[in-house]
C-alpha cells in the first residue's frame, strides 16, 4: 500500500487529481484502519492537496486541514508533512492569512526536539516573511524568503525552494522590481518544468504572461498566457483554461 501512496504523490504532481484522490482515499481507509497514523495522515494530505488544487476550498476541506494538523503527532512526519503543507498553501497564493495559519500549526508540531532545526528555521522564517509582507515592509520580506532559500538548500528541499520562489517573485513585483521579478519567475519556471510540477509551471507563466502585460508587451504576454492555458487545459483543470483564455485576448487587444 505504500505503493499505491507513492503513485498517488506521482498522480497529484502531474495535477491528474481524480485518479489521485481516488488513490489517496483508498490508501488512507487502509492506513487508517490498520493504525498507521503516520501514513493516514500523509494520504490526508493528499486529499487536501487534491481538492485545494481542483477547485475552489470549501468548509469540508478547511476542516480536512485541521485534521491533516492534528493527525501529524511526532517530529518524524514534519518533513513530509511540509511537502503536503507547500502544496496546500500553494494552491492559495492570495490567502496570505490562512498561509500563516496552517504553518503556524505546523510550527506547533515541529517543537519535539528531534525534529531537525532547519525545518523549524524555515517555518520561523516563512512565517515572519508573509507576515512581513502583509505588514507592508517588503524589503524585510525579501531579506527574511531569500533565508528560506538558503534553507531550503541545506535541506534539498525542491518543492520549498519553488513555493518560496514564487513568494519572492511575489514581492519583487510589489516593490517595482521588474527584471528581478521576472529573472525570479523564469527560475521557478525552469524548476517546475524539471520537477515535472505542472500547475507550477503554468502558474509561472501566468504570472509572466501579467508582467508582460503591465509594461505594454502585449505578444510575449498572449504567448505567457497561451502557455498557461495549454498547460491546464492538457491536464483537465476545471478553471484556469477559461482564465487564461481571458488573458490571451485581452493581450491580444480582443476584448
């Protein structure tokens, strides 16, 4: 069954959620039932992850995150426990409040002293950037991600190096910072491609695509946009096609 709970990662990395879920769902009535809670609340994580990338949250999933939490009770789980946490959070870029939420929680359960510290640092330091961010001092906020890159590199972390690239891309843009915005975004880009991690990918070309926009150049952006829409529409995503092919037109003066 372990088995199954590491195609079922391959299914969700690939964004090819219903085959995933049905996958997790199984694997996690197995664990569950045979008193694994360890696995148990890996394949949660899954589910979670399914449903928060899929589509919009709803109340049922917020609880499920809360499950995923409390299910997670010893140190030995807390870096696959982050690997399902950057999946959750990353399928909510905007909700900078219910990120510090769930990873404060995390935080919480990282305290056991076997735990390695630098997962309790990038925790630490995740948190105080977002919170940076929304407090409006954005220079601190980049000081505090490219600390959790460095970190993520002592803990060859790629799917935290990703989401914490995407955070900085984030606030280069903010700040006014075109070209490191951009050189930021392109890396994550590259990244994601490597990683096979689709909706990274596109997410990064979508991004890309508004920056292009918003300097008036308005071709590399229809050709941003169209690379986002291909991207989610080959895997079947149930939104972002539609969103995308909003954005092409736009670029495109067809609205």
């Amino acid at each position: 069954m372990l088995a199954h709970l590491a195609l079922a990662d391959i299914e969700l990395e690939r964004r090819r959620f219903e085959p995933a879920r049905t996958m997790f769902q199984t694997a996690f009535d197995h664990f569950d039932w045979g008193d694994d809670a360890h696995s148990a609340a890996y394949a949660l994580t899954g589910l979670v992850a399914c449903d928060l990338l899929a589509a919009e949250p709803d109340q049922r999933t917020r609880t499920s995150i809360r499950e995923v939490l409390s299910r997670f009770k010893s140190a030995d789980g807390i870096d696959n426990l982050l690997d399902g946490l950057i999946a959750i959070c990353g399928a909510q870029p905007q909700d900078h409040q219910e990120v510090i939420r769930i990873f404060r929680q995390a935080l919480l359960l990282a305290q056991n002293p076997q735990c390695r510290e630098p997962v309790m640092q990038f925790l630490r330091t995740l948190i105080t950037g977002i919170t940076l961010f929304r407090q409006d001092a954005p220079q601190a906020a980049i000081a505090r991600y490219q600390d959790c890159l460095d970190l993520t590199h002592d803990l060859g972390w790629g799917p935290g190096e990703r989401y914490v690239l995407r955070r900085l891309g984030e606030v280069y843009h903010a700040v006014g910072r075109h070209a490191d915005a951009v050189s930021t975004m392109e890396q994550l880009s590259a990244m994601s491609a490597k990683a096979g991690d689709m909706y990274g990918e596109a997410l990064s070309a979508y991004f890309l695509g508004e920056l292009s926009l918003e300097r008036g150049e308005r071709q590399a952006a229809a050709d941003y946009f169209v690379r986002c829409h291909d991207l989610m529409n080959r895997h079947g995503h149930p939104t972002w096609p539609a969103r995308a092919r909003h954005m092409i037109d736009l670029a495109r003066g067809e609205l």
